[in-house]
C-alpha cells in the first residue's frame, strides 16, 4: 500500500469517530470525539509521509492468510489494519487526558502525545 492510500484509509476510518474540519495547515483538525465536542479544537499532525513511517510493516513480514473458514475473523485482519486501530485508539486517549493548552497531537514512538504549538 503506498503512503496515500494508507494516509485515505486511515482518514477514512477516523471519520467514523471524530468530526474533522478543513485546515490551512497539513495535518487534520479534529472537532468532535464519537459525537462529543472536542474544544478547544485539536490539531493532529500527520501527513501521507509521517503516517506511513509511524504505522509502516514494511519490514514485518506479514503473515500467511488462512482460509476465511478455518479462522475467526479478527485473525484475518492484516498488522497494518491492527496498527491503525491502536494509533487511533491513542489518539482518542490523547485527546482525552491533554492538558490545557495542550492542543496539537503528533505521532511519537509507541503513541500519540498532546503538545503545545510551539511544540508541534
């Protein structure tokens, strides 16, 4: 999957979950969080590029598939699709235990951390 693509799915999936608004800046501006308002407004900070080397497998080896009725169906989710759902996960926790002020959310090592602007 190229970075684009990865950058489409993983918007995708997050709009299932927060409101997002148009943003002059790269990254995405999240407005609400499963139907509650996130306020003041939180500005993730991700690109196609940053994405990809935050959630990449390419160099995990990515498992044989089995049969769809040999397994459950989770054990058929690929660890990209699982690495996405943990970043979002985190994302939610973020948003949730920021401090004031603390408004901007960039992708670090083994998560999600809320930051000043002048730390973004």
């Amino acid at each position: 999957m190229d970075p684009q693509e990865r950058y489409d799915r993983f918007v995708s999936a997050l709009g299932f979950r927060a409101g997002m608004a148009d943003t002059a800046t790269p990254g995405l501006e999240l407005t609400d969080l499963d139907g509650e308002p996130v306020d003041p407004t939180v500005h993730l900070h991700v690109c196609p590029q940053t994405l990809a080397e935050h959630v990449g497998v390419d160099d995990v080896e990515t498992p044989a598939v089995p049969e769809a009725g040999d397994v459950e169906s989770d054990e058929l989710d690929d660890p990209e699709a699982a690495r996405l759902q943990t970043l979002l996960a985190q994302i939610e926790e973020a948003i949730l235990v920021r401090e004031p002020g603390h408004d901007h959310l960039v992708l670090v090592d083994g998560g999600v951390r809320a930051v000043t602007s002048a730390d973004a």
